[in-house]
C-alpha cells in the first residue's frame, strides 16, 4: 500500500469557537482544542505541511471581523504557528474557495488532507466535498472537530446529532473518518486510513435498521 502524503488542514481555530455566539457545543471546545493541538504536534515531528486557515469577514460583521477578538486564532494554535507553513484566510466554507491552497498542496506533492478544526457543519464537511474534485483523499477526525445546536425552518438537532450524522455522511464519500489516537498510530506508521463508501454504507445501513 502507498503511503499517503499527507497535509494537515487546520481550519478556523478561532476565538468565536470558544466564546462567541458560535461556541462549539459538541464536542466540548476544550476538548477538541487539545485533540487539534495533539495533531498539530504529530504533524511537525512527522514533518508534514500544514495549512493554516482563518475566516474572516469585514470590520464591523458580527463574527470573524478583520483584527477582532472574534477573528484571532486560538493562542494555543497561534503560538505553534511555522513560518513554513501555509496561512491562508478565507471568506466561504471551503478553504479552496477564493485560495491558493489547492496549488499550495500540488506544489507539496500532497494527497491526502487531514481536517481538523471547525465547524463540521460548515467549513469541514465544504472542504471535505472539495477535496474529491481535486484529486484529494480527505480524513476528518471525530474528536478534533466540533459542531453547534442549530434551529430553523426546517427544524431543529442538537450539536451532538449534528456531529455524529455529519461524520457518517462524510465516512460513506467524501473521507476517511477517525479519532486522533488512530491518526496519530496510521501517520506514525505511514498508512491509510480505512475509508468506506456509498455502496457499502448503503448496505450496512439496511442491515442496521432492518425489520
């Protein structure tokens, strides 16, 4: 088996996440912070590339706003910061969208992006998607990202649902989806993830909710 070169995608780790009106609520803020920081530390002994990514939106928007509290990165990922790494912001849910990080990981000779960071229900799951048209395997870790309660005219789920029904979702297409501990055990010994697929899902599904 080939072994991956990976990347690392760090995707808006920033100070709205842990105390703005979008506050991970699943899994908890502190919790995801230290899975995020624990990768980030595999990734530079492993010497891997990383993306650094920030959302930002104009001075005076409600979230994110350029040079905001809002805006700035986690200090526990700030202060890992490289000068070597790719730091890019962004104003959509991809991190491709608007970007130069596609050309950024094809110059790096990368094929598989590891995803971590927020939302799963944004900017993750987006960046996941995008990955396929670009020829990307894409991993997404359970525990280091995170959701929020969301209600609207549709309805309503809680973080926790949110989550867990998105990382599905994404298992059966778009990535590879696991916990840190196992990414750090596949990176450390240079192999893939185990990913599924439509097909597969489909079946087990039946099989789940059968009778």
């Amino acid at each position: 088996m080939t072994t991956p070169r990976r990347a690392l995608v760090v995707v808006d780790v920033q100070q709205e996440y842990f105390d703005g009106i979008l506050q991970i609520q699943s899994p908890s803020p502190e919790r995801t912070l230290a899975n995020v920081v624990s990768v980030i530390d595999v990734a530079q002994e492993q010497g891997l590339p990383v993306v650094v990514v920030q959302h930002e939106l104009p001075e005076g928007a409600p979230v994110f706003a350029a040079g905001s509290h809002s805006h700035a990165l986690h200090p526990q990922v700030q202060q890992r910061v490289q000068p070597t790494w790719k730091h890019v912001t962004k104003d959509k849910a991809s991190v491709f969208a608007g970007t130069d990080v596609a050309e950024w990981l094809a110059e790096h000779e990368v094929d598989t992006i590891t995803i971590v960071g927020h939302m799963v229900n944004n900017c993750v799951l987006a960046t996941a998607v995008g990955a396929e048209e670009l020829g990307l395997t894409a991993e997404v870790l359970t525990d280091a990202t995170g959701a929020i309660h969301l209600a609207n005219e549709a309805g309503k789920v809680s973080a926790e649902q949110l989550h867990e029904t998105l990382l599905v979702l994404l298992q059966s297409n778009w990535a590879a989806v696991a916990t840190t501990a196992a990414w750090t055990a596949a990176t450390q010994e240079g192999r893939a993830l185990p990913a599924s697929d439509l097909g597969t899902s489909a079946t087990q599904g039946r099989s789940a909710f059968a009778g």
